[in-house]
C-alpha cells in the first residue's frame, strides 16, 4: 500500500511541475489550524502504525494542501518529524524498549545531516529542495519494490 502511494505521491509531483515553488496558503486563520491539526493527525497515526515515508508524506501534505513552497515545508517537516521521535522515546523509554547505542548514533547521523541539508536548502531555495524531494521518493519507491520482490 506504502508503495502505491508514493508512486502517486511522485507522479503528482512530477506532473504539477509549479507545485511548492512559492508559498501560497490555502487557508487562513482556524481554517489554517484546523488543516494542520487534520494533517498532524492523520500522519501521525500512521508514522505511529508504519512510519516510512512520514517525512515524504508531511512535505508533500504542507506543500499540496496547505500551500508552503518546498523549503518551509520541508523545515515544519522536520519539527514535526522531531515531535513523533521524541513521543515515541517517552512511550518506549519506561519499557525499555530502546536499543540507545544505536539510536544514538542514527541521532548523531541524523543532526549531522539535517545541519548540512539544512543549510544547503536554504542556499540553495525551493526548487532544490523539490528535485531532492523527487529523488528521494524515487528511491524509496525502488527500495520499497526492491524489498516487496524480494520477501
């Protein structure tokens, strides 16, 4: 099912080539809030269920239903993204659950990665921030196929 919906997710992408270019809110006011609340619930739930892709799914919801160009959504992306990480680590963390070597070394990737993706995405804008959006779907279509072919 995750596959079938990123190879939409890509397709919308590609075919709407003026998407998330600039940002251009929807809505205004509660409508705003209550569209994000909508989003964070939805994606939550699943980040929670599945999890792959929730990024993928949180910037491209930000940019098609709520109108921010690819770099702001990518940055509320990421908060949110920070948010579930931590809600889970309270949920898992009293039941020991927590393999903490390496979680902390995917943490310490993760900040190392973030810090430079961050500030190429700001030098290099929007559009950048799309064509690295797109290939990181298309990536994870083929591992997700990759791994459907060969379980």
């Amino acid at each position: 099912m995750i596959l079938v919906v990123l190879v939409a997710v890509l397709v919308y992408t590609l075919a709407r080539p003026r998407l998330g270019t600039h940002t251009e809110l929807r809505w205004s006011g509660n409508g705003h809030r209550w569209a994000a609340v909508g989003i964070g619930l939805v994606i939550g739930v699943y980040d929670g269920l599945l999890g792959p892709g929730t990024g993928t799914f949180l910037v491209l919801a930000c940019v098609s239903v709520l109108g921010y160009a690819f770099l702001p959504a990518s940055a509320i992306a990421k908060i949110a993204n920070f948010a579930t990480n931590l809600g889970a680590l309270l949920f898992f963390v009293p039941y020991g659950a927590v393999v903490w070597g390496l979680g902390l070394m995917v943490g310490v990737a993760n900040l190392c990665g973030g810090y430079l993706g961050a500030r190429t995405a700001v030098a290099k804008g929007s559009a950048f921030v799309r064509v690295v959006f797109v290939v990181v779907v298309g990536t994870l279509i083929c591992k997700l196929g990759w791994d459907l072919l060969h379980a």
